[in-house]
C-alpha cells in the first residue's frame, strides 16, 4: 500500500531526502460506482497496477534529480545493497550530465547473501552429496570470517581488488584442507585432511555452484575495500518502525503515515527532539528523567519479561506468499547494470 525511502549523508548521518509513495486514497476507496469524489487533497501518488517494487527506485531517483536544485550538489556515489534495481534506473535517468553515479556495496548485505545462497546448498538434495552438504554447513561461518580477515587485511595494506578476489574464491579450498594457495598473513597452512581432490572427483558440481556464489562475491572486491554499510539508513527505517507501530494500523488512508515519516526523519536528524521540544515550550531544561525516558525504562523492562517466557516456546513461522521470481524491480531477479569489461572477461576465462 505505501513505502517510503530517504537518502542519508555518508559524513552527515542527516536525512538530506525522503519520500512516499502511496498507492491507496481512502475517498476513493469509498466512492460508490458512478459516483463522483468529492474535491479532497489525495496522497495517492502511486499506480496500483505498478506493483509495489518500484517504489524504492522512484523515490531514489528523485532524490537524486533534486540534489542540485536543493543543496547545489551532486550524489556522486550511492551505498546501498544489491536487492533492488534503484541503481540501474539511476543510471538510464542520466539523472546527472557529464557525471556517472558509481555504486558501492553494502558489506554487510554482501555477506549476508552469501551465507543465505550456501545455506541454501546445504538443504537442497540435488546440489550436492550428503557429505559434502554437511561439511559445508559446519563452515559457512568460517568461510565469513576469512573473507572479513582478508578484506580488514588488503583495506590496511592497500592492495588492489584483485589480490582480495584471490583471496575470497580460494577460501573454500582453505576451509576444506587445500592450503597451497594461501597467504602467510591468511593460514599458517595446517594440516588437515583435504576434501578438495575427493569434491573434485565425485562431486564436482557441488563445488563448482559453491565457486559461482564466491565469484560473485568476488566482483565486488572493490566495494568491500571500501569497507561502508548502509546501516544509518536501516536505524532511520527502525525509528520509522517504532512510530508506526509495527504496520499494524492502516496510516496510508490520509497524511498520517506520511507525517509519521516526517517525524523520524526530524528525530534522526536532531537526535534530541523530546529535549528541544520541551525547552522551546517551558524554556526551561527537562528533569533528570523526564516521562518519556521513564516509560520507555517500563516498556524495555516488560520487554525483558517476554523474552523471558518465550524462551522454551517454539513459534513456526509460516509463510503465507510465495516470492515472485519475476520481479524485475527488486529481489534476486532484479535488473542490474551490465558488468565491466574487465569482470566480464575474467568471467570467460573462469568459465
């Protein structure tokens, strides 16, 4: 029904832009057949039959056009994660002349994606043999950790991508016993049963699906030297949360979700706004601990308590929509930029 997404500075941590998209009007909502709606402000601003998908791309992408006319700047990179296709519509806007935007990476949902796509081998039948599935398993969280030492380790010593990519595609061989490609800061090459020659004869397909997620990861070495994440945006989308209450009221009926959104925005950005609030109406400071801050002490001990008692009680998730492997707008399938030219011809030679 409605989404919102706002552009954070990187050296700010301030919300420089934020929109709404909003595809339901509750006076329309109500007209009857053949009946015209009464003259009313209407916050629809979205097509129904475009999905909800493109919303996060839309609202970028005017962020991004109102750069120069609001602050006299231009966004020349953009942070965020690979989920969604805002970039590739940011880069067929030409939202910007004789400049080209250039993406990086959110680490952390690089890596979280690359955990997700092995611990999806490990549950699938036809991608590998029982064995190998389990002992792939039991190293996923090793495989992480090696890849964040070799990233924290090129980043300090300012090496190139490309030494990193080694780095990255050889950390399967080092959690499965084959140590003659590592480095001396990586391993000090134990030994350990290799696994790799045994995958290699009766199960190469299992290893080699394992190799396409580390190669993909290994495209964006340059965006993980960076070493950024978007996680400002993800506090401004929990305070955002915490005033909508969890999207269990509808607020996209009028201005009210909205001006809620609004609201998060002004407590991100001015970080004490019950404070200021409080001075700028009794001109006098709060006390030690004003209402707000002890009723947010009740709620954090009550939360205490229920996690408490849900300890030893089991909650099954239950999926009730099944994903959409067409979307084109965000998710796996989601319409990315073409490579360059240099991954595309590292890719032939892999392949």
């Amino acid at each position: 029904m409605f989404f919102q997404a706002a552009l954070v500075g990187y050296r700010t941590k301030k919300v420089l832009y934020f929109g709404v998209k909003n595809k339901f009007c509750s006076v329309y909502a109500r007209v009857k057949p053949n009946e015209t709606p009464k003259k009313h402000d209407s916050f629809k601003n979205w097509k129904s039959s475009d999905g909800s998908a493109g919303m996060e791309a839309s609202i970028v992408v005017e962020g991004f056009k109102q750069s120069e006319s609001t602050y006299g700047i231009r966004y020349h990179k953009l942070i965020a994660d690979g989920d969604s296709s805002v970039y590739k519509q940011i880069l067929d806007e030409r939202t910007y002349k004789h400049l080209t935007v250039e993406k990086v990476e959110c680490r952390n949902h690089l890596l979280r994606n690359l955990c997700r796509k092995l611990r999806d081998m490990t549950t699938q039948k036809h991608s590998g043999k029982l064995e190998h599935r389990q002992l792939l398993g039991k190293n996923i969280l090793r495989i992480r950790k090696g890849i964040v030492k070799a990233v924290k380790y090129r980043k300090s010593n300012n090496h190139s991508p490309r030494s990193l990519q080694n780095d990255i595609i050889n950390s399967v061989n080092h959690v499965f016993g084959e140590h003659s490609k590592c480095d001396s800061y990586f391993c000090s090459k134990p030994k350990e049963f290799n696994y790799i020659e045994k995958m290699k004869a009766i199960d190469f397909d299992f290893y080699s699906n394992v190799l396409k997620h580390l190669r993909f990861l290994a495209r964006h070495s340059t965006s993980l030297l960076q070493n950024v994440d978007s996680n400002v945006v993800e506090s401004l989308n929990g305070i955002i949360a915490k005033l909508i209450g969890g999207k269990r009221i509808h607020f996209a009926k009028s201005r009210s979700y909205q001006g809620r959104c609004a609201a998060a925005t002004v407590i991100k950005n001015t970080k004490r706004p019950m404070y200021t609030l409080y001075k700028t109406l009794l001109h006098r400071s709060p006390a030690v601990k004003c209402p707000s801050t002890r009723l947010e002490e009740q709620r954090y001990k009550k939360r205490v308590r229920q996690n408490e008692l849900r300890v030893n009680t089991y909650r099954k998730r239950i999926k009730f929509t099944k994903e959409n492997n067409d979307e084109k707008s965000y998710g796996h399938f989601s319409q990315k930029p073409d490579m360059s030219e240099e991954d595309f011809n590292n890719e032939k030679k892999e392949f």
